[in-house]
C-alpha cells in the first residue's frame, strides 16, 4: 500500500496473525529513535522529547505509532526507516482518517 497521499499514518502494534507485537515497548523504542527530526532540527534536549511528527500512543487498548507525513518531507529516509519497520515486521500500517 502506497501512502504518498497520507497525512497521517498509524502503524499498530498487531501483526498478520492478530497477535500484539513485541516487545511491549516497541512503539517507545520506535518513536524514540525518531525524536530528533522535528520541526527546525534536533536541539539540546530534544532526546527526551518525542518528535511532534513520530510518537506513540495507543487506540482501543493497541499500542501504535502516529507518523506525519511532515516527517517524510523533512527526511526521506527516516519515513522510509519507520515504513520499513512496519512492513519488516508485519505490522498493520493504517491511514489516519478525521472524524
């Protein structure tokens, strides 16, 4: 699946079979490694922030993860990095939608 015209992505914590991903903190772990792009570029402290473009949650009791796509726009292959681990994984990649 293509989401060139996504604004939002969720990539959640289930995989092909209907199970959770592990290990528990995956998408801490993920949206950890991304906290350094963000808007104006990483800064002093920026490390104990999530970026405002890749951050955890979670919907109905799933840990996932939210991705803008200002975060492709801004570096190409930290989008490609997290859709990768997605897909290498075998998680659900979902396009947010508004209600």
């Amino acid at each position: 699946m293509d989401f060139e015209n996504a604004k939002e992505i969720f990539i959640l914590g289930i995989n092909a079979q209907g199970k959770p991903f592990r290990p528990s903190d995956w998408a801490e772990r993920l949206a950890g490694v991304m906290c350094h792009f963000r808007p104006g570029g990483a800064s002093l402290g920026s490390h104990i922030q999530y970026s405002p473009w890749c951050f955890p949650t979670a919907i109905g009791g799933v840990k996932c993860v939210v991705v803008n796509r200002q975060l492709r726009d801004a570096e190409p292959m930290a989008w490609d990095f997290v859709i990768n681990f997605a897909r290498d994984n075998g998680l659900q990649i979902t396009e947010a939608c508004s209600l």
